[in-house]
C-alpha cells in the first residue's frame, strides 16, 4: 500500500511540477465548523499565530521591484527580502540584522525570468502571475527543523482545522552523487508529530531539496500536502507549505558546503491555502477573486463565470475571466509599487500582461474601452487592508491602466489598417510578409503580439512567413547581444564563507566613521582627515584569505577603519591611496571600497609586500570625494525642487552621481515641459545662492517614522539612521510640529554631502527621458560643468535668433535659400547632442524645426517661380511640336522636374527633355512624355538612353524620369536625346 501512494504521490508531484492544475477536492465537507472564515482572516489567523503564539516580529511586504538584485524581474519569493541575511551581507546597524524569527504575507509576481507562469494564467485553475506568500523565518538558528514542524502542524490542524487524514509530508531522500544523507531527522519529526508513516514520503533533489539559484544558500525542504481526493479513491496531493532548511550553500563550482549559519524559510500560498479553507474547486472560486468575477460579468454583461477549462470551455470565456482577474490584480500591485508599464525589463513584462488582459477582456468578453481601469476599485477593496499602498494609489493605477489600454487599442486598430493595406498588395498564394508582422509585434512598432497578429491574419485566410520570422527574431537576439553593455567584471568580494569565519572570530565590523571626518575651512576650500588603520586580513582576487601579500599584487585589505566612503545609497566609492605607517613614499593605489556584511573591503594593488598587522595611514583623493559630495548635495536639491515644482507624489526611484554627473529616476505623471524643467533649475539655483548650511546627524530610526514630508527610499536603513537636512537643524526638521521637511529637503542618508549648498556651484539638467510611463530619468551637471553648458547654450540660442532673422527676411536666390536651410540642419544637430540645459534645447529644438518647415516652404516657393520664369523662356525659344529638347539651368533636380511638368501642363501634346549641366561636368536630366505618344514612347526609357549615353543612370515611370550623368558635350547629349524621341514617336 504504501509503495503504492507512494508511487502515484511521485508522479502526481511531478506532474504538480511541471503545470500544477487544481484538480477540485471532493465535496466531503472539511469538518463541522461554521462556514470558513474569509482570506483575510485566514491572512489575519497565520500572521496573529506566529506574532502571538511564537514571539515572530510581523514585517511588512516588501515592494515587488526588487532591491538590489538584478538577477530578478519581481520578487517572486517571500524570501527575496532576507537574502542579505542569508548572504551574510546584512548591515550589522541594521533593523534587519536585529531579526530572529519573522512572519509576513508577501506580495509576488512570477511572470518573465525563471519563474514565469504568465502563459498558463488562465488555462488552468490554479496558475497566477500575482499571489500572496506566507511565510515564517529563523535566523541564525534560532529555531530549526523540530520547531519549523511542529508550528506548522499546529496551525494547520488546530488553528485552521484541517483534518489530519488529508494531510501528507514529503521530505528529501538524499543524493549519493552531491555526498548528500537522507533528511531522516526531519522524517522522525513528522512520525513524532503523529503523522502515519504511509503518508510520509521521500523523494530526491528534484523535488525536496531547494536552492536560491545558480549558487547561493540551499538545503533540504520538507512539504505538507493536502489531499484533494479526502480518503476516496486515489489520494490528489497538491502542495500547501514548503519549509526549507537552508544549512548548505552552493558554490560557484558547484560544490556544497555548510553555510557558517543555518536558517528556515518557509512559504505558503495564500490562495490556495484559502481554497483548501473554504472547500472551493479552485483559487479562482475563493472571496480573493469572486468579486472580481462578478465586477466582470456586471460590466461586460457576459455569461456568468463556469469554472471551466480546456475544450469544456466553449468560447474560451471562462479563460478569458481568469485572465482578467489574474492581470488585474498583477497591474494594480505593481503600479502601486512603481513598477509601470514600458518598453524594457520588469515595464516591459508588465506592458505585455495589460495588453494580454485587454486582448482577453475585449476581443471573447467584450468588454467596453476603458473596462479594466474600473477593475481597479474591486482589486484595492479586497487587497487594500492588507497593503495600503494600494489604496494610497488607487488613483494612479487606474489612470494608467485606462491611458495604456487606450494606447493599446489605437494601435490595434492602426495594426488592422497596416494588415489590410499589406493584403492588397499580395497575391492569392503569397504569404504575408515577416517584416510587416515583425514591425507590428511586440519587438517592433506598434505593440501588437505575434500571436495576435497571427489570429488577425488567420481570420482573413492568409499565411504567414513564419520562416522568415524566425530569421528577423534571430538577427534581433544578436544585435540585442552587440548592443548590450559589457558586464563588469565585480571587484574583489567576501563571500558567506568568509564573512562567517570573520564573525566566528570575533571580528567587529569596520569603523568606518572616519568618512565623515572633515570640515569647511573659512576660505570655502574643505579639509579632508587622513585615518591611521590597522590591516586585519588580507585576500586574494579568487577571496582566498592571507596573512601576507606580494609586489604587484591586486588584493582586498580589510582594515578596522577606514575614512574611504564604500559605494552605497547611489554614490560612487572613494578611491585615493594608503602608505605603511613609516614607509610614506610608497603609495598602495585604492581604486574602490564596497561593504560586504559591514565589513569595508578596499581593492587595492600592491607595489611592496603587505600583511597583517600593519599599520597604514589612509588618504582619500579629495577632488573625487568633493565632486561626490557636491553631486550627491545637488541630488538631493533636485529630488525637493522636483517636488516643489510637481507636487508632493513625486517620488525618488532611484539615484547614482560620481564626479561628473548625477542621475535621478522620479515617478512623474507625464514628460517634463520645459518650463516645468527649467522651474526645478530655478528652485535649486536659488537654494545654491542662498548657501544654506547642510546638517547632518544619526537619529534613533524610530524618530524618522512619522515626519511629514521625509523622503525615504524602499530599503534597509541602519539604526541608528543618519538624516541629512538642508537649512534647517535636523532635530527642528524631525519634530512632527514643524512641517519642515514639506519645506525643505530632508532625506535619510547614509552619503557625504557639503557643509552648505553654495558649493554646488550651479545645477543644469541636461537630459530626460522616460524610462517607462509614469518613471523619468534625468541627468545633471554642476559647477563649472553646468556654467559650460549655460553658456553653450546661450550661445546656440543666438545663433537660433540669428537664422530666424535671416529667414525672416526673405530671400530672391534658390542657392542663398539651400544654404540656409543646410545652416539650420547643422544647427539642429548641434542642439542635439550639445551638453547644454534640457529645457533650451527642447525649446531651441523646437524652433529650429518650424524653422525649417518654413525654410523648405520658402524653398518650394522659391524654386516654383524659377521653374515658371523658366518655363515661359523656353515656350517662347520653342515653337509649338511634339518636341521640345534643350538645356536650362536649375540648381537641383527637383526644380529640373518642376519645369518639365511646367511646360507639359501648358503644352499637353508636346514631350519634353531637359538637361542642366552643373559644376564639375555633371548633368542632370529630366523628361516627360505627353500621353498621346505612349505606349510606344516612354520617359523611363527615354531618360535612360539619354544619360546611358552620358555614363549614368535613370529611374521613373512611363510619364515621368530623371536621371544623372556625366558629359562635356552637351550638343551630343541632346542630339541623343532628339534622335531616340523620333524614333518613338
């Protein structure tokens, strides 16, 4: 028997693996209670269990845009938060460090990377790309294997009250070839703990052994199971809980080793744990998404929601309800974390899930324009309480999903227009064209899947080239992969190994207040401390640790302090030099500093022998550290005149300076008008001139929670935590009764800023663009950078005054009107790519192109009253024939063409070729062929074997061609050119 379970639980887990489908429990009613309680409070009953009976801190859900990890779209797992304490790399200051054993309801998005179940949202019952996780954490061991269990046995069978007989854990079976036991200890748990040994299983790695990614922590996990079937026929297990015990860590080789500290880390989902609670066939059917279900019905009047799936779902409207309510949810959390549609990364995926919910809504539920935008309401009444940034941006969401979703559909109908006109140039056999396709897709102009434009062109009875297709798709890869900017090669590192072996002995972090060891002398210049260090260990580029390192040597230094700033918080590391204490004339260059767990590592190479112990004297390069400074005072000038000028829901997305230029990423509704940036210039310069003193003070965090106005970032701040506030002393700022933090700018921050602003010398935006919608990119400069570029551009402005007083003086000459219209291009391109202020080169921009428009007009003008004058001389030189071959001249080709037309329109009957020689020998032709000498007589041909004749070449129609070519001897041109038209016509 239980070979048998076991056997069918094995297959049944894989399947669950590889799609897990929601198969429907049986209606045997879980037990005699009262009706289950709703997903809130089955939210509610798992966070109060582990606060209130297990002494779990409850911490909030981070944001679904990942902090600081590159390696993931969203987060997509409870545990992404923590991963700085499974690293080691937790700031020791920080609120963080301090966690022993937490619990939280996470928001996740698996859709793009390598979780990724946007496809099947909808096909199945069970699959969404937005869910809830709940999970509960040890740290550091504070509580292991036996209380993970029995905790989660409690909660499952007394809290929530589900029977013990649908009940199953799995556990890992071990792996010979990775060195790796079987996991008995945690078996033995569960058979103390009272489960039957028959629902007890084992299996390998595959299923039972978790890993963070490629390398990283890892270990064990052991699963509980519920048993949809209830006991009749074959049992159908579908995974509720996971806890893993993460005791391994996964080297880059691949290897395993003990992790220096062990933790647990469990995860739950909510939806399908509330399904299991409320007896529902799916997750679909719980009170998470019926409403939504019901709103959907209401407001496309479509038939009610059947739960069906595959080929029982006729129609496909029970999928397309699915995808609604899934995408909806999955937009609504992630605008309200500041995660907006786009054109690349994490914007992108989340453009393709709106496009994905309208194409669903509209094309089977028939849903109105503008339809999912008033989903929104639905999806923050059943969420917000649990995530109140839902409802503090409520607003927002639904303006941008109404904006995205009408772009989208005027799109679609521009994409129908394109197919349509595309179709009536092919043949009945041809296929359509993948460059038309291509150019419509998602990879291309307009937006519109592939497999969207597929279905269009399937409906028409057309096929596509999807060869070709493929082809286009593979050069795009490639050119993706030429463009794409060389990774970097990450600096010395110390890894969990080594960061454990330090704090086993006893290794305090690096003292690394020194950084703020300097001071404003009174002549305006600063002066930089030097710091006196002892080195504590030294490691190799592989992170192998030494006691000693040789001449030429690149290695990492690990000091007990140091005044090098580590890069952190935006701004770019210190770099500078060091020198043994007693031996000054021997500099060991310091190219960076980063903190790795609170320990500062300095890469440095070495030109003698270094060990431990030595003394060191520390000198940071104080034309890189000022610069840092004054870029890092301005960014902060910049993100509160942003605010002043936008309004108090712009936010800070992000933010780097180095010396040379700073980069602010905002939350804005639209595009900046230029007014609008040079207003934000404005506001800073007047703060700069001002010179307001800078204070900067460590606080207790628990100060900064609840100060109106204070801009904080989505990250993990030391405690205590430093404020930096410009003008106004940081005690005043912080008292809640002072509002001054809405007047000023007052931020957390753990970077070195100026002592007054005046040092900022001058601020210049110079460029923006958005980043995706509703997340703006600007680019700065200061000081003596930013006066170079005010000037420049004034500069440019005169010459933009001087072209439009030129055009607007008129001119007699084609020539003199080429010339300017060629000055205004040059000048166009020279705004374009100047470094000058953002907001005069829009406006000088936009100057230059009506400029231009107006100097082509004059041109057009110009060239039309030359063709006409020219025109009237050769109809008087010409009597009236069917031949009228001569030379003219005209200073380009268009105006060549302009008088030929000119004579045909006056003399219907008469065929016309004219040559203009030009400087250098070249001549141009043109020629037209009156109606009643075709189709004998073409102009194409004609214009050919007149410039064949000169060594060029011709192009046209049967009507109307021009042509080049090259010739000192006119006369035999046009004898050509007379000879070929009589013996055509």
């Amino acid at each position: 028997m239980a070979a048998s379970v076991a056997a069918a639980a094995r297959r049944l887990r894989r399947a669950i693996r590889r799609s897990p489908a929601w198969r429907g429990p049986s209606h045997r009613p879980l037990s005699s209670e009262p009706p289950a309680a709703k997903a809130s409070a089955v939210r509610a009953a798992f966070l109060n269990f582990f606060r209130d009976r297990h002494g779990h801190r409850l911490v909030p859900s981070a944001s679904v845009r990942p902090r600081g990890d590159p390696s993931l779209l969203f987060v997509n797992a409870g545990m992404n938060q923590f991963k700085p304490i499974f690293l080691g790399t937790v700031d020791p200051r920080s609120e963080m460090a301090g966690f022993r054993r937490v619990a939280n309801s996470q928001k996740c998005v698996r859709a793009g990377g390598r979780h990724n179940d946007l496809e099947d949202v909808g096909r199945d019952l069970s699959h969404h790309t937005f869910f809830e996780m709940l999970g509960n954490w040890a740290f550091g061991g504070e509580y292991f294997k036996e209380e993970a269990c029995s905790m989660a046995w409690e909660l499952l069978t007394q809290v929530y009250g589900i029977p013990v007989e649908r009940l199953w854990v799995s556990y890992f079976d071990g792996d010979p070839k990775a060195g790796l036991e079987p996991d008995l200890e945690t078996r033995d748990i569960w058979l103390s703990l009272g489960v039957p040994a028959t629902r007890v299983l084992s299996f390998g790695p595959q299923e039972n052994f978790w890993e963070m990614g490629d390398t990283g922590p890892c270990g064990p996990c052991t699963e509980i199971h519920y048993d949809l079937a209830g006991g009749v026929g074959a049992p159908q297990l579908v995974e509720l809980w996971n806890l893993v015990f993460m005791q391994h860590n996964r080297e880059a080789d691949g290897s395993l080793q003990p992790l220096p500290q062990w933790h647990v880390d469990t995860g739950m989902g909510l939806e399908r744990l509330v399904a299991v609670l409320q007896g529902k066939h799916s997750t679909y059917d719980t009170d998470l998404f019926s409403p939504l279900l019901h709103a959907i019905q209401q407001g496309c009047r479509a038939p009610p929601y059947l739960g069906r799936v595959g080929v029982a779902d006729e129609g496909r409207t029970d999928t397309a309800y699915r995808v609604v309510a899934d995408h909806i949810r999955t937009l609504s959390v992630c605008i309200s974390d500041g995660v907006f549609p786009g054109m690349s990364g994490p914007p992108l995926v989340l453009r393709r899930i709106l496009r994905r919910a309208v194409r669903f809504s509209m094309e089977i539920l028939k849903a109105p324009p503008g339809f999912l935008g008033s989903l929104v309401p639905v999806v923050v009444e059943i969420l917000g309480d649990a995530y109140p940034e839902l409802q503090r941006n409520s607003a927002q969401i639904a303006n941008l999903v109404l904006e995205d979703e009408a772009a989208f559909l005027a799109s679609l109908e521009r994409g129908r227009r394109i197919i349509d006109r595309t179709l009536r140039t092919l043949g009945p056999s041809d296929m359509f064209p993948a460059e038309v396709a291509w150019s419509l897709s998602l990879s291309g102009d307009l937006g519109l899947p592939l497999d969207m434009v597929e279905l269009m062109l399937e409906e028409k009875g057309v096929q596509l080239d999807s060869t070709g297709l493929e082809r286009l798709a593979q050069e795009e890869a490639q050119h993706q992969a030429r463009q794409a900017e060389p990774v970097q090669k990450q600096g010395l590192w110390l890894d969990v190994h080594a960061l454990g072996e330090l704090q086993r002995q006893g290794v305090p972090p690096t003292d690394n207040s020194p950084k703020y060891n300097y001071s404003l002398r009174p002549n305006g210049s600063y002066e930089f401390g030097t710091c006196e260090a002892q080195v504590l260990q030294l490691y190799t580029e592989d992170g192998t640790a030494v006691a000693s390192v040789g001449k030429g040597q690149r290695c990492g230094l690990l000091l007990d302090r140091t005044n090098f700033y580590a890069e952190q918080g935006g701004q770019a590391s210190d770099r500078g030099y060091l020198v043994r204490v007693g031996q000054e004339d021997v500099l060991f260059p310091v190219a960076r500093a980063q903190v790795c767990g609170g320990f500062i590592l300095h890469e440095a190479v070495a030109p003698e022998c270094l060990q431990i112990g030595d003394q060191v004297q520390l000198h940071v390069d104080k034309a890189w550290r000022l610069g840092c400074m004054a870029k890092h005072t301005a960014t902060h000038l910049l993100n509160w005149a942003l605010r002043q000028t936008l309004g108090p829901g712009t936010e800070q997305q992000g933010s780097h300076l180095n010396p040379e230029q700073l980069r602010l990423d905002v939350t804005t509704q639209t595009a900046l008008t230029p007014e609008q940036l040079r207003a934000v210039e404005n506001t800073v310069q007047e703060a700069v001139q001002q010179d307001k003193p800078v204070y900067m003070e460590e606080v207790p965090l628990a100060l900064t929670a609840h100060v109106p106005g204070l801009r904080s970032l989505d990250e993990i701040y030391p405690d205590p935590v430093r404020v930096v506030s410009v003008g106004v002393p940081v005690a005043h700022a912080l008292d809640p009764a002072s509002q001054a933090a809405l007047q000023t700018s007052v931020e957390l921050c753990c970077g070195t800023h100026l002592l007054r602003t005046g040092a900022v010398g001058d601020l210049v935006i110079i460029g923006d663009r958005q980043l995706s919608k509703g997340t703006t990119r600007l680019l700065a400069i200061t000081g003596e950078q930013a006066q170079q570029a005010r000037e420049l551009g004034q500069n440019l402005a005169q010459e933009v005054k001087a072209a439009t007083e030129q055009l607007s003086q008129g001119s007699q000459d084609v020539a003199e009107a080429l010339r300017l219209s060629k000055d205004i291009g040059r000048l166009i391109e020279a705004v374009d790519t100047s470094v000058m202020p953002q907001w005069q080169r829009r406006e000088l921009l936009a100057t230059l192109k009506m400029l231009q428009r107006r100097a082509n007009t004059a041109i057009r003008k110009l060239q039309m009253g030359q063709a006409a004058k020219k025109t009237q001389e050769l109809l008087e030189r010409h009597s009236k024939g069917p031949l009228i071959v001569d030379t003219v001249s005209a200073e380009s080709l268009s105006v060549l063409v302009k008088v030929v037309r000119q004579l045909c329109e006056q003399a219907p009957s008469t065929s016309v070729l004219l040559l203009s020689p030009q400087s250098m020998g070249k001549v141009l032709c043109a020629c037209q062929v009156a109606q009643g000498a075709m189709p004998t007589f073409t102009a194409e041909a004609w214009a050919l074997a007149v410039c064949s004749h000169m060594g060029g070449k011709a192009w046209g129609s049967r009507v109307v061609a021009q042509g080049t070519g090259s010739t000192t001897d006119l006369e035999a041109a046009l004898s050509t050119a007379r000879a070929y038209a009589l013996s055509q016509l």
